[in-house]
C-alpha cells in the first residue's frame, strides 16, 4: 500500500502549514510507515492511505516518489 505522510522537518517547532512537506511511502499499515519513519527525526502531522483514484490522481503530480525504505 502507498501512503502519503505530510510532516514537519523540525519536530521542535509548532506545526505551521506553509512548511508542511509531503513524502510518499510503501508500507502494510500506519504503524509500519511510523516505524520506518522513526529514526529520520520528522513531526508527522498526519498519514494518509491512497488507493484507486486518489492514487492516480497523486501519481499525475511530478513530484510523486515512492521512498524507498
């Protein structure tokens, strides 16, 4: 499954939305991406899950990467 993460870079700053920054990842389960995640020191506001037309829609955009991990 393809995950979209939208994060913060300084996990010691309040979260503000014009430095929100998105990163796609495969993993099975939330959790999963949260492990994968944990030693890059990241403030992860939220994870979402893209499937069927949502993921196409993401794979159109140019700056669709699937981290690989």
């Amino acid at each position: 499954m393809i995950f979209k993460v939208f994060y913060q870079e300084n996990p010691n700053e309040v979260p503000v939305r014009e430095k929100t920054r998105t990163l796609y990842i495969e993993a099975e389960s939330e959790r999963d991406v949260r492990q994968k995640l944990k030693d890059r020191n990241l403030n992860i506001e939220y994870i979402q899950l893209l499937k069927g037309a949502h993921l196409e829609y993401e794979k159109q955009s140019p700056n669709f990467s699937v981290l690989e991990i």
